[in-house]
C-alpha cells in the first residue's frame, strides 16, 4: 500500500495516520466543518473536507468518504472505529471502487453485525451463547408473542438491538410489568441510533464480567487470538476502563475462551482484527455475546501485554502478509490499563462538556501512553462522541498499574472544559477495584459513593494556597486603587505597609 485514506477522526485517527508514518505509508484525512484545524487533519499527509459539522453529513458520507479516496490516489481505506467501521455497504462501495478496505470482508461484517446472526454462528461452532431469541423481533411481532417468548426465558431479561452497540437500544426488564415501555424504549433508541429497530431478547446474567477476546486473522487461514481484556468497569453499557489481563482468567479459562474466540471467528470466515465479547459468571463459565468486526477503543492494552501493533497488522493482512506468530508462542506480559477520559462532568450526572481547549499537560514517564485526538486550542462539539483521549499504563503487575495510573491521572490536566480525569482517579483509589472485585454492574452500584467521594488532598491543598492568595490580593485592592503603596490593616485601622519579603513569607509558608 502507497497511501490510505483514514476514514475516522480524533484519537482513532491519529493513531492510524501515526501507524502510516511508521510504515512509510501516506496517509489522507478527512474532516468536516468543525474539524478543519483538528489534529488529525495537521499531522495527515493530506486532508480532504467532507461536509458539515454533523456526523450525516460528513463521516457518515460514504459517497464522499469513497470519491475522497480516489481523488487523492489512496489505494485503501482504514475506517478506525464508530461511524462506518461496521457497515458491510461501506466496505462494499470501497471494493467496487477498486480500495482495499482494512478489516474483514463486507460479507463477514454483516453476518457478524446481526446479533442474531452472530449467536447462530457461534452456536454452530460449539460455542455457548447466553439463552434468548435466535430470530430478531420486528415491529410486526404482536407485544403479546414477545411477552410469551420472555415469560419462556424467565426473568430478569435483557432486551437488544439486533444492530448495533455501545449500549444504544438495550433495557434490562426485572419483572413483567416493565416488558411493554422498556420494549418501546428500545426500538425507538435503536431506529434513531441504526436505522433498524428490531430487537431480540435474552436471559439477563446478575452480575457477570464483561471480558473480551481479541483475534486476529490472515487472508492465508491463520487464525489467532491474543488473550483477553476487562471491559467491566462500565457505565449505562457503556466501557469506562479496560485492562489486560483480566485477575479473573486462569491459563486454563484463558485458552477455552481463546479457542472458542477462534472457532467462531473462523465460523464466520473472519480475516483481519477483531473481538468477540463473552460475559463470565462467577463459576468460570462463559457464554458468547457478540462480534466486534473491527478495532477495539481498548486495543492499546493488548498491544503492550502481547507486544503486537494492532493497527499495523491490520494493514499489513490487508496487504496480503502472514501472520507469522505461533499461538503458543504469543502470551501476556505484566499488565496494561486503560481510561477513556471523556469531555463529560461526572460530578453534574456526567454532563457534556463543550468549549475550548485553553490547556493541556499530558503525563509522560516510563510505561505511559496517551492516544489523544486533542490538544491546546481544540475545540470540544457536541457533534461527536465525548471521549478525547485515552490515557494508558504498563507495568509489572497490577497493583503497579494502578499505582502508575494514579500518578498519570494526577499529571493528566486539562483547562477550558470538564473531564472525567477526577472520576477515574477515584476509580483506582476504590477498594473493591483495587482487589479486582469487579462485574458490569459494579459501577451503577458503586457509583453514588464514588461520586461523594472526598475530593483530592492535592487539590485541597492548591485550592487553599489559592483562597489565600486571592484574599490577599483583594486586601491590596484599596490600596493600589488610592495609588498609594499603603494598605489597611483591619486588625488596628492604622495604615501599615506590607512589604514584598511579607507577602513572599506568606506565600512559601503556606507551601
């Protein structure tokens, strides 16, 4: 490959454009109205606008996504993640254009992206899936069937888009009652987020962990999966912080997940990377959810236990290269963590933040990594996803990963908007975190606690240098507006002058 066009933007984006440079590949951006000075469009070898500011209009523009490429001589197309990474007719019109499209076939994607397809698959391959419906549940299905099929479930059930993820169109139902407006909830969140609103129904596993398995795959049949990440730290279905390994997975369960990771896959006539996602309970048995056809937000915590570029061998599969590992040769090495730090104010129900960018410091040190699609200046949209970096950690175990996320989350600051930065910082300080005593919804019950947590002594003790400081600058106000070098000295009412050794004791005293 001599150029591709990167089909993405933010953090995703940069990363791609940085994975060309290091291979000497050209890279080509897009970018809409608001993006036009964003940073993956800078650092990109070339940069084609698109549309406008909303998502319909630009990245989502598969028209224009695929005449960008042609115009600018790319020969392949890597649509990173989110957007149209998972969309077989993107993946279509970029072969019928003569682009190589970096990730599986067109034909794989929309069998995998239908869940109901996917457990099919899996329940082909000897795989087990959670119990629930094989067929998806359209609007042309009579509430009183589907009330029929989950009383033959058994509640609690969990109701799912059958396109899509990331939490859009699902609803935990607890008892009957609650089936007829949390069915209605869930199409209509489905048809707005996918265009589809079939739904299917499924067995609600309490408290499960959410682990997932990596794979990767070659045009020539080799087949591999690189272990597992913790995705169960989540909020409202959503990821939140990831981590390889998982404390939860022998080598035993390691391999069993991994090998059934590689049936399915395989099942599916899968190349390139991509994960399957299984919920574990807590008898060590696991069941099959889904296939994420494409690069994980979370994959960076695979790359630095196994030691393997994701994106480049994407591209280089792509390309027609062979894998040349060894499934038995490929294994963890310490441990990896990753926050997703969000344009959000977890103090005000994790609001968005929007606004620009007046400052940035970002963390540095031995076994850090941040992956950022903002900097100083950026400005932060309601358009898009909220995320805008992700700050991750290596180190020898996993205490020593937290203790090292600690340290670069207190390093981590931003000034202009609010970040989930606080939160996270929270999150490793927890108890029951730090003994791994995690599933999916420990979040949503931890969360009232985390939130009322004491604020940072750090922090604390800025804030009352700051107090102070700024009581003693409102002390000098009458003073300097008099034009006088006198200030008054409520204690006696006398003018006394206070010198500038005074006011520097005060100051290193308080530090």
């Amino acid at each position: 490959m001599k150029r591709i066009l990167v089909a993405n933007r933010g953090e995703i984006a940069v990363r791609i454009v940085r994975a060309c440079r290091d291979m000497g590949i050209g890279a080509v951006a897009v970018y809409s109205d608001c993006d036009r000075a964003a940073r993956h469009v800078r650092l990109a070898d070339e940069a084609v606008h698109i549309g406008g500011n909303a998502p319909g209009e630009s990245y989502l523009r598969i028209d224009r996504l695929v005449d960008a490429a042609k115009r600018t001589g790319a020969d392949a197309v890597h649509p990173g993640y989110g957007f149209l990474a998972e969309n077989e007719d993107f993946a279509s019109a970029c072969r019928d254009a003569g682009l190589t499209f970096i990730g599986p076939t067109a034909e794989a994607i929309a069998l995998m992206g239908s869940k109901t397809a996917a457990r099919k698959v899996a329940i082909e391959a000897g795989v087990a899936v959670v119990p629930g419906t094989e067929e998806p549940l359209g609007p042309d299905v009579p509430d009183a069937t589907i009330a029929g099929v989950a009383d033959g479930i058994g509640y609690p059930i969990m109701i799912k888009a059958v396109a899509g993820g990331g939490g859009k169109g699902m609803r935990v139902v607890r008892e009957k009652g609650e089936l007829a407006a949390s069915l209605d909830s869930a199409r209509r969140e489905a048809k707005s987020a996918f265009g589809d609103d079939a739904v299917y129904i499924e067995k609600y596993i309490e408290r499960p962990r959410h682990v997932e398995i990596q794979v990767l795959g070659d045009l020539h049949g080799t087949m591999l999966h690189l272990g597992e990440r913790e995705c169960s730290v989540q909020r409202r279905h959503q990821k939140m912080i990831e981590e390889a390994p998982s404390v939860a997975l022998t080598p035993q369960l390691r391999a069993r997940m991994g090998a059934a990771a590689v049936n399915a896959a395989r099942a599916a006539g899968y190349v390139n990377a991509g994960t399957c996602e299984f919920l574990l309970d807590r008898n060590g048995d696991f069941y099959f959810l889904e296939m994420n056809t494409r690069i994980q937000v979370e994959h960076p915590v695979t790359e630095l236990v196994y030691g393997i570029d994701l994106v480049q061998w994407q591209i280089r599969i792509a390309s027609g290269e062979r894998l040349p590992f060894a499934q038995e040769a490929i294994a963890p090495r310490g441990w990896a963590m990753e926050c997703r730090i969000t344009s959000e104010d977890a103090s005000n129900g994790f609001l968005p933040s929007t606004g620009t960018i007046r400052s940035l410091r970002v963390p540095a040190g031995p076994g850090v990594r941040w992956d950022g699609g903002v900097e100083q200046g950026s400005e932060i949209s309601l358009f898009y996803d909220p995320m805008i970096g992700k700050l991750i950690v290596a180190a020898a175990t996993r205490d020593d990963a937290i203790e090292r996320m600690e340290r670069a989350l207190l390093e981590l600051s931003f000034e202009g908007i609010e970040t989930s930065r606080d939160f996270h910082l929270r999150v490793m300080r927890d108890d029951d975190f730090r003994r791994g005593d995690i599933d999916i919804q420990w979040l949503e019950r931890r969360l009232p606690a985390l939130l009322a947590a004491p604020a940072d002594e750090g922090v604390l003790q800025v804030a009352a240098i700051a107090a102070v400081l700024l009581a003693e600058r409102d002390r000098q106000a009458p003073a300097r507006a008099n034009g006088h070098g006198r200030a008054i000295d409520a204690s006696d009412g006398h003018g006394a002058r206070d010198s500038e050794w005074t006011r520097v004791g005060r100051v290193e005293a308080l530090r």
